[in-house]
C-alpha cells in the first residue's frame, strides 16, 4: 500500500510546482523523489523520447539509478526500454529471474543491490512521451494500490510536459507574430518619410521603397528600418523609372 | 461540460461564411450576448494591432485603447485576467477617465476584455461591448473564457504557417494596424527633423491638447491639413 499521506501530498505539491512557469527538469526530479517516499522504493529516475524518439534520462533520484538507466540505454534493453516501446506497464518484475529477459541489465541492476524494477509508460492518448521508473532493494511485489499510484504521478508529469512544450511553441509564434507587426510598423514609418521628404502620396512612397529594395538586393523590412530609423535618408532612394 | 461548449461554439465557427477572423468576433458577440467583438494583439503593455471587429463601436473601443493606452484590453493583458466595466456611464467614473469618455461617446455603455493567452504566453486580449449596462451572465462568462481560449489557437495555428518575417493569412485578412499613425510619425519626424518615436510622442502630445484621438491627428498630418513647425 502507498503511504496514502505522502501520496497526497506528493500529488499537491506536484501540481503547486506545475505554475505557469515551470522548470520540466525540476518537476520530474521532484517526481521521482516523491515517489520513492510515498511508495517505499530504493530509487526512481524518469525517462523522456526526444524528438528523434531517442530515449534520455532526465531525472534519477540517485546516482545508483542514472548510472543504471545510462546501462538500459546503451545496452538497448530493460524494463524501461520494454515500456517505451510497448506502451505497456512493465511491473513485478524479479531481477534475479530476469537473466534470460536481460542479459545485461539484469545482472548488473542486482550487483547494484536492487531486487525488482518497475515502469510506467508516460502516455497522452497513444503516444508514448517516455517512462517513470522505479526499482526497489528489498523483495516484494507493489501492490495493487502501489501500481494506480505510480501510474498516476506518471500521468499527472505526462500532463505537465505536453504544457510545457504547448507553451514555447506558444512563445515562439507569439515573438514571430509580434516582430512581423513590427516589421509593418517600421514599413509604414519609412512611408511617412519618403512621402514627406519626396512630396509623394503614400502609395508612391510605398512603390520608391520596393524598388530601392529590388535594385539594391535589400528586404523592403530592413530598407525600411534603416529609412525609420535614419541611417539612410529618404531622399537618396532610387527614383522610379516610368512605369513603375 | 467544458468539451460540450467548446463543440458548440467550434460548430458555430465552421457554420457560417465570411474571414476566419471575421467569424471569430461575430461568434465572441453572439455566445456572450455582446453587442459587439473584437480582438486586439498586444505587445509590452500596449496595443499592437486589431484581427477584427464586428462593428464601428468595437472598433472606435479598439482604436481608443491603442492611441489612450487604456482600457479593458490593455488591463486583461496586463493583469491576466478577465476585467469588467458594467456601466460605462456610472456616477463616480470608471478606472478609465479618458477611455470611457470615448467608448460612452460611441455608443457602449458596458465592457469586458478577456486575455487571449496559452499559459505564460500573452497574445492580446477579447474585447467586448454593449450597449445597455451590466455584467455578464454566468452562462455568458462562461462562453467568453472559451472564446477567448479559442482566438488564442486560432491566431497561433494562422501563425504557424506562415514564412519568417510574415504574417499568418488569417491574421491578415482583417488586420488594421492604424497604419495612418505610422505614417504620420513619419512625416512629423522628416518635418521637424527628430527621431520617429519623438514624432510619436508629438502626434499624442496634440492629440491631448486638442482633445482627439492621435488616430484623428495622424490623418490631419497624412492628409496634409496638419503640419508640424519647428517653431512650436
């Protein structure tokens, strides 16, 4: 059985840390210590895909634990790569018994003292993001009430992670649409300029500013920047030939 | 319950013709029982541009934020969060003297502005009107969130496809940028030989004087019935 009063706590104090500006790293960090208190483990790391759908370790809440992830990772196979793969939990699982399943992980992860591993798929949907990972040195299976409980801080740093990423493409977009209003921004003021230096209608003014920036090889944004801000005179444009 | 709402409100969006933008405010009006929509992009504080808006109020209400630098769009961007002002014309005033003189000139006599953000990512603001006092209903507040939430979507899927340096098609359709101001900035700047932010600061300065909105002056100057004197 999780210890239900940490388990609670765990959970508040998880979605406190999940403000609108938080850290993905210490979050996740957070999570695998909390669950090792609240679920009486030996350690807990977490696992995230990159964009590639390469696996990396983010947060281990030992060093015994990053140095075994790191192990799954290059030997390319344990109980975390199983769950990321499969999408399924990969639970109860007896290191000693394991030698067949992992050659390499299993021997090495009970050299390490540890007698059972445990992971969670980290999912939204059907898309598996990466794995929260538990290992415990004294043997014994997890409960039933364990399992729901692991699966849940899983879930609850899954959700943090999707609005994590939603946020900076938000920021990103956002700072592309504001520097593209600028950018019609300065346009219009070098307008006023040229129209006001030349004795020209906007639309004229307009049409100087384009072709200046045609014959000079120049973005009209940056031409009218310099225009804007008066590093280049707005008199000393090309004039249009006819027919422009 | 959330889901349900957002369906419906994503079902009258696809129901009708017209701009995307254009969709968008008319829809803000109807769900929240306004009598008019808009909604204004913000940057650092103040009013960037206006995607769209459903009528001349909404608009003259986007246009005095932008050159008053107040109002309910700039404080819901500011604050994050909802803001509201029942009654325009209430004895007392509202928080926004110069604002409010305007918007009740106009016609409005009740708004709200309602942030259009994604997390800590602060696009601009909905900005709503009516024309008789009072707050909104539950129901009604209920439906602004969404809206909102939805503008918000809706300006960064436009922006997502769009090439660096550009804008969003969808974002284009409707936008209005008070190009007129820019322009006049302009002209003021190459007419008393300053830098184009202190042409601005001039254009506001006269616009204060006299009592109008530097959108007003702006067209005076780009109309060539107002010329600034070095003199002055």
């Amino acid at each position: 059985m999780p210890n239900q009063t940490l388990l609670v706590r765990s959970l508040v104090e998880l979605a406190d840390n999940l403000v609108d500006d938080f850290d993905v790293v210490d979050v996740l960090s957070l999570l695998s210590d909390r669950c090792v208190h609240a679920l009486g483990l030996t350690a807990a790391g977490v696992m995230l895909a990159s964009p590639s759908g390469a696996l990396q370790v983010i947060a281990s809440s030992s060093d015994s634990m990053r140095t075994l992830e790191l192990f799954q990772l290059q030997s390319d196979e344990g109980p975390c790569l199983e769950a990321y793969r499969t999408g399924e939990q990969v639970v109860n699982l007896d290191l000693a018994a394991e030698g067949s399943r992992w050659p390499r992980f299993a021997p090495r992860a009970a050299a390490e003292g540890f007698r059972s591993a445990h992971s969670f798929p980290m999912q939204l949907r059907r898309r598996t993001l990466g794995t929260l990972n538990l290992l415990r040195s004294e043997p014994g299976a997890l409960g039933e009430a364990d399992i729901v409980a692991a699966q849940a801080l899983a879930d609850i740093a899954t959700i943090a992670i999707i609005q994590h990423q939603i946020v900076i493409d938000a920021q990103v977009l956002n700072n592309q649409l504001s520097a593209a209003l600028n950018s019609r921004v300065v346009i219009e003021q070098a307008k006023g300029k040229v129209s006001q230096a030349t004795g020209t209608d906007m639309d004229q003014a307009f049409r100087r500013l384009r072709n200046h920036a045609r014959n000079h090889n120049l973005r009209l944004a940056d031409l009218a920047s310099r225009v804007a801000e008066g590093t280049l005179s707005p008199g000393s444009l090309d004039h249009l030939q006819p027919g422009n | 319950m959330a889901s349900d709402r957002l369906l419906r409100i994503l079902g009258l969006l696809g129901g009708r013709d017209g701009s995307g933008a254009a969709r968008l405010c008319e829809v803000a009006a109807e769900v929240t029982g306004m009598s008019g929509a808009g909604v204004m992009l913000l940057a650092d504080g103040r009013p960037q541009a206006s995607v769209c808006t459903t009528d001349e109020v909404s608009s003259l209400i986007e246009e005095a934020q932008y050159t008053l630098g107040e109002g309910p769009c700039v404080d819901a961007h500011r604050l994050g969060e909802a803001v509201s002002e029942p009654d325009l014309a209430a004895a007392g005033g509202s928080r926004w003297a110069a604002f409010s003189r305007r918007a009740c000139g106009g016609g409005a006599r009740a708004v709200f502005g309602y942030p259009i953000r994604i997390g800590t990512v602060r696009l601009g603001a909905l900005n709503l009107y009516r024309d008789r006092a009072g707050l909104l209903e539950d129901e009604e507040h209920a439906n602004a969130l969404v809206m909102a939430d939805v503008a918000a979507r809706a300006v960064l899927a436009a922006q997502a496809g769009a090439p660096p340096g550009a804008l969003g098609i969808n974002i284009e359709e409707d936008l209005y940028l008070w190009g007129a101001v820019h322009q006049a900035a302009g002209m003021v700047s190459v007419q008393l030989d300053i830098p184009v932010a202190d042409a601005l600061v001039r254009l506001r300065a006269r616009a204060f004087v006299t009592d109008r909105l530097v959108s007003e002056v702006a067209r005076d100057v780009v109309e060539r019935r107002l010329h600034f004197d070095a003199g002055e």
